[in-house]
C-alpha cells in the first residue's frame, strides 16, 4: 500500500509541492516547525535513509540545499534547518525549515494546523524564488 507521501507525489492527495523531478518531489508539511517548512521526499518508497543508495541521498541533499537556499531568501530566518527524523511517516523524508535557534528544531513546537492561504503564499514565494535560482524544470505550475 503507497505510503501518504506516495499518494501526495502523485497526486491522489492535496500537496503544496515546490519541487518535483524524476527522483524526488518536495511540499510544504502540514505540521510545520516554521513558514515554509518543506519535506524533500524520494520517488521510491525507502523507509530508512540508512536503506538509500548513496545517489539518492546526494540528490535529496542537492534538493534540499536548493530549498533551503529559498527559505533563506524567502524568510530571511538566522539558520535553516535539516533534519532526516522518519518516525511519522515509514517513507524517507527530509525537513528543510526555517530556525531562529535550537527550540526550532523540536517537534513538539509544530504547528498542529496551518492557514491554507498562508500555506498558499509560501508556496508561491518558494516556486518563484526557486525558478529564480535556475531550477525552473523542477518547479510545478
């Protein structure tokens, strides 16, 4: 059975997807740590990132630098932070998200709802900060 993830990527569910190409895509969490809070999710349904090849994991690292450069640009915030946690969905995910310090980087600090509208204005400002950057062909319409 496809995890959620699978089922957002391909768009069976709702997702604010920033990126999306033939490996991965990434979307915008509904439990976000901070504005812009983005999960850089792989194609292939890998529980564990121990269990990823070593080009997978290169390519979710390159996408999320290139998030994580939006986010900066975007929300201007001191740090941006990574996290690769995988208790909340068995599908391997990368959280790229917006710290003003080490309380950031706590899930118990996430938001338990979002605005759709802000959600929609992230979204937008991350597609058009990422088209920007030159990554044009990975960024949905």
């Amino acid at each position: 059975m496809p995890t959620i993830f699978t089922r957002i990527i391909d768009g069976e569910l709702p997702g604010d997807l920033v990126w999306s190409d033939e490996r991965c895509a990434a979307f915008l969490s509904i439990n976000p740590l901070g504005p812009g809070h983005t999960l850089v999710v792989p194609r292939q349904e890998v529980d564990h990132w121990i269990d990823a090849d070593a080009e997978l994991l290169a390519h979710l690292t390159a996408v999320a630098h290139a998030v994580g450069a939006a986010l900066q640009e975007v929300f201007a915030p001191p740090r941006v932070g990574l996290i690769i946690a995988g208790f909340e969905v068995p599908h391997l995910h990368v959280h790229v998200f917006p710290a003003d310090g080490l309380g950031a980087f706590d899930f118990a600090n996430a938001a338990t709802s979002v605005d759709a509208d802000e959600q929609a204005a992230h979204r937008e400002a991350l597609r058009a900060t990422l088209r920007a950057a030159g990554h044009g062909a990975s960024v949905p319409d």
